[in-house]
C-alpha cells in the first residue's frame, strides 16, 4: 500500500450515510494520490464531512440546551505535532483553524480564544445551525421536558453522536489523524470532549494513525486511540487493534474506531458507523 485513508461519520450514524465518508475518503485520495501529505488529506476530509448537514461536525453540529453550537476539532501528524480547538462557535470549519493552531507554538485553543485566533487566521463567522440541527434540539428538550431524561447528568444516555474523523497515510510513510465534532447532547454548558484530547480522539505517530468516535468520557477514560496506536505497535494488524480497541467496551456503549498502519486499514464499532476506506 502507498497511501490509504479511512474516514468515518461517527458512532451511530446509519450506514446509508456512508456516501458521505466515501465522498471524504476520495477528496482525500486525490490529495494523497497527486503526492499530497497525510495531514492535508486527513484536514481535508474532515472538512468535506464538517460541510455535508448530515454529520455532526461543523455545519449541522449538535446545538447545545442553551441553543449554541460548541465544536471540538484536533489534527496531528506524525511529524509535525498536533493542534486543536475547543469548545468554538460560529466557525463553518473547526478542523481548518485545529489545522492553523498546529502551526503555533500551542496545542489547545478554547472558546473565545480560539474563535480570536479564527477570525485573526481570516476565517470569517458562521452560523453552523441548521434545521434539522435545530428540530434535533427541539426533540431533546422536549424529552427533558416530559421527564423522558433524569435531571443528573451521570445518569444521562448521550444520543447525540454521528461525529466525523479520518486517517491517512501519504506516500512518503507519514501518518496523520483528524477528527471534528459537535460533541454530544445532552451535555452541560462548558463539556469538552474527547476530540480535543490528544491520544483520545486522534492519535499518529510514525507508525499509524487512530481516529475514535462515540461517547467522549467513555474514549478519554481509556485514552483510546493512543491505546490502539500501541497495539498495533505491539504487531497488530489496523483490523486486529479495532476490534481489539472495541472489546474493551461493552456492547452498550457507543464507539468506534479507524486505524491505519503501512499493512492496511481497520474499522470497527459497538454500533452502526457510516465509514469509507481508500487505498492506491
Ligand atoms: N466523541 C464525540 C464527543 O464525545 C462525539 C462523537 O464521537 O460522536 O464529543
């Protein structure tokens, strides 16, 4: 294999949603086939996925219970770090500005910080609601509302997934991972997810390439996808440190895993997951 990329369009998403990772997964391939790096291809389907309503990440992200939509988005490379925001607003591509802050000399951008730093790198302001995004909050509050959801949140069920992420591998051997969402709902007003975190979300390093989707607690609990960079570090086929990745969870709980190494890819989930992969 020369190059290869895996995109997916979250835990939970329905398979016949699986265009859109496969739309991603060939922007992306065309990059990587035309002699483009890893990490661009990984940005850009990533961006290709925050831009179809469909997915919740950039436009269409998950509207929070006090009406706003906050976005985590994070790259890293296997060579030249990693960057991510936090909890911004009004940004059309998370991943594109994640993507600008691996270029400074910091990791982490949050909130107000990180839409400053956007509109400094030119991106101009968005509303990333959408209708369907906006029906979805109604649904959720009247599920509150009619008791359907216990007032503490550790008992919450998080329904709101459908994330997006990519893995990539260029020619040259480098790997990259990135991945954007809209978090889950319900969630309390200042909740950061797994995407930010590095080694929960994505991970890459010279020897593969992780992306995890699903309930951000329970990812960063197990640091997830520097985990099932390890195991194939440990000799484990991409498929072979998915599913392995994916056994330390029960079936209850929503996750889901790519990977990329030099051998090939691997997809795995608890739940349904729209997910596409591509090789030269
Ligand atoms: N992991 C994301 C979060 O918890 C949600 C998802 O993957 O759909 O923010």
């Amino acid at each position: 294999m020369k190059w290869g990329v895996v995109a997916h369009g979250g835990a939970g998403s329905p398979s016949s949603l699986s265009d859109g990772p496969a739309a991603a997964a060939a922007a992306a391939g065309r990059l990587l086939g035309g002699g483009g790096g890893a990490v661009d291809a990984a940005t850009e389907a990533n961006r290709v996925l925050e831009d179809d309503e469909r997915f919740n990440a950039g436009t269409g992200s998950v509207i929070r219970m006090d009406g706003v939509a906050y976005m985590d988005a994070a790259v890293m490379d296997s060579e030249e770090g990693c960057g991510a925001v936090a909890y911004l607003t009004r940004t059309r591509n998370p991943v594109l500005v994640a993507r600008r802050v691996m270029e400074t000399p910091h990791i982490l951008l949050v909130a107000d910080g990180a839409l400053d730093f956007a509109r400094k790198c030119g991106f101009g302001d968005y509303d990333p609601q959408t209708e369907r995004s906006r029906s979805r909050l109604e649904k959720g509050l009247l599920d509150f509302k009619n008791g359907k959801r216990p007032e503490w949140p550790r008992n919450w069920k998080h329904y709101e997934v459908d994330t997006v992420g990519a893995v990539a591998m260029d020619a040259r051997g480098r790997f990259a991972a990135a991945g954007s969402t809209g978090g889950t709902f319900p969630a309390l007003r200042g909740r950061v997810g797994d995407i930010a975190m590095i080694g929960c979300g994505i991970y890459a390093g010279r020897n593969g390439a992780v992306a995890a989707t699903g309930i951000g607690e329970e990812i960063i609990r197990k640091v997830l996808s520097l985990t099932v960079y390890r195991f194939m570090e440990e000799g484990m086929s991409p498929q072979e440190a998915v599913d392995r990745g994916i056994s330390l969870y029960d079936r209850s709980v929503s996750v889901g895993i790519i990977a990329i190494n030099r051998d090939g890819t691997g997809i795995a989930s608890t739940t349904e997951m729209a997910a596409a992969a591509l090789t030269d």
